[in-house]
C-alpha cells in the first residue's frame, strides 16, 4: 500500500474507485467526458515516455551485450558509444547552416556554431538509428513490452447528415475525425483512399472534417467541403481528395517570407482553386 494514502485498498484508477466527495465515491465512469478527455491525455502521455525510457535501456543493453561491453547491467554504454553515429561532414554542416543562415542573427559564422550544427545531427541521427534498431528487436522478439497502454474513453459520435461512400447498411462501419492541414492525416490520407478503392461496397465509410483552427486555411478548407456536399455526394468526395492534395503540397519551410498564418482572402482564394479543380457549380460554391 502506498503509505500516502488512506482507506483500506488501493484500487486500479481504470476500475476502481477514484475519491470520494462528501460521501459519495466517484470511479471513471462518473467522471464528465472532458474530465475523461483530459485524464486519457495524461495517462497516454505518462505512458508513452515509459515506453520510450524502457525500449532505450533495452537497446543500451542488448548492444552492449553484442559487443561484449556490458559490464554492469545498471550502467549500461550510452547509445551514443553503442550505434558508432560517424562525425558529419563539412559538407552536411554547411548545408544545414546555408539553409537556416536567413533565420540566424547577424555577424554568426559557420565556423562559430559548427560544434552545435555538428551535435545536432548527430543526435538527429542517433534518432533515426534508435528507432531502426528497437524495431529490430521489436520484430525478432527479443524486446516484448508487457505494460498495457491506457484505454481511450468510449466517444458516441453522430454521424447523421455527415459524407459517407460505400454500404451504409454494412456491419462496418469506418469513421474518419480529420483536418486537411493535420500532417498526421495527410500521411494517412494516400492509405485511406486505398481502402475506400479496395473495400468499396463492403463497408460505410463516413467523413467527419474538424478544423483544428476554425480561424484560418483549416477552417476554409473545411467550410469548401461543407459547400461541395450541397452540391452532392460525388462532388463532396472530389473536392475532399483534391483538398487534401492541395493541403499537403511541399513547401519550404526555410524560404523568405514563409508563414502559415494566411488572410481570409488568400484562404478563400486557394480553397476556390480547390473548387474550381474539382469541376463544382463555381456560383453556387461562392
């Protein structure tokens, strides 16, 4: 028993008992849905840097054990000494610092901020390889985790009135939450319309767009799809794939003048390009 709490047992906060409020005891099912929201979150959080605190020990020592280095199980080598990372060459550190020279105050030199320019991709490197290597372990069974990840609050969405493609009477049904400026949903979208390809009639697939910032090109791309819907189901999913093509084109970061915060102006402009792609009733979608 934890000696900082009282009461006779100390309960799973998943299951159990959670506190008690002038007599009446309050378990997780009791609590409000953003309450719900905002515990997950931190459980999820707390969870995900363990997991990451232990796949680095596990890595530091199977590593070290390879190359006969594992003197003491509680001071393993650094990864740093274990993935043998080679020095970068002059030539990656003044591309790394030509292209973020605009962004730097003036009078800094290559030859000042080498050191730094150096330790940064290294440990961009040290990233990369760590992340390679416990996949290795991961994939060979030699690195299981036996901690269960928090379980996500049940959420009851209506979907009534929302773009849907496939069966609707089908037994699956797919929701989709996304925002055609995520990075996240992006990277998903290529693979989502795979899926929409393959299972075609086999399920209900339904679209549920969130502006993430309601305020700028998000919001825009979003109130475009709520526009193209009212033309039709057809139209909605053509401007839903060419809104996402166009959201996730490349750009650069480093360029002169690079923001993301756009006008109202040049939002509505872009998303009316968007429109004008996808062959909408240009009157009717303005």
């Amino acid at each position: 028993r934890d000696s900082g709490c009282s009461g006779d047992s100390v309960a799973s906060s998943s299951s159990g008992p959670l506190f008690k409020l002038d007599g009446e005891t309050f378990s997780r099912g009791d609590l409000p849905k953003k309450t719900k929201e905002r515990v997950f979150k931190n459980e999820f959080e707390s969870y995900s840097k363990n997991q990451s605190i232990f796949k680095e020990f596990a890595l530091r020592v199977h590593l070290a054990k390879k190359a006969g280095k594992l003197k003491d199980i509680n001071n393993p080598p650094e990864l740093m000494e274990l993935l043998n990372i080679p020095e970068p060459s002059d030539k990656e550190l003044k591309a790394l610092f030509d292209q973020h020279k605009s962004r730097m105050p003036k009078g800094v030199t290559f030859e000042s901020m080498k050191g730094q320019i150096a330790g940064f991709i290294k440990n961009q490197k040290v990233g990369g390889v760590f992340q390679k290597e416990v996949k290795k372990m991961e994939e060979s069974g030699i690195y299981q985790s036996l901690i269960a990840g928090p379980v996500a609050p049940l959420m009851k969405l209506n979907v009534e009135g929302h773009p849907h493609t496939g069966d609707k009477n089908s037994k699956i049904q797919v929701i989709e939450v996304s925002d055609y400026t995520c990075g996240h949903c992006q990277n998903a979208h290529p693979k989502v319309k795979e899926m929409l390809k393959n299972y075609a009639g086999k399920m209900n697939f339904t679209q549920l767009n969130f502006a993430l910032r309601p305020e700028g090109k998000s919001g825009s791309y979003v109130l475009g799809a709520y526009c193209a819907q009212k033309q039709g189901m057809k139209e909605f999913w053509t401007y839903h794939h060419e809104a996402f093509a166009d959201a996730s084109k490349p750009h650069d970061h480093s360029a002169p003048g690079h923001t993301h915060h756009t006008s109202p102006e040049e939002n509505k402009k872009t998303v009316m390009a968007v429109a004008t792609k996808s062959k909408l009733k240009m009157k009717d979608f303005e």
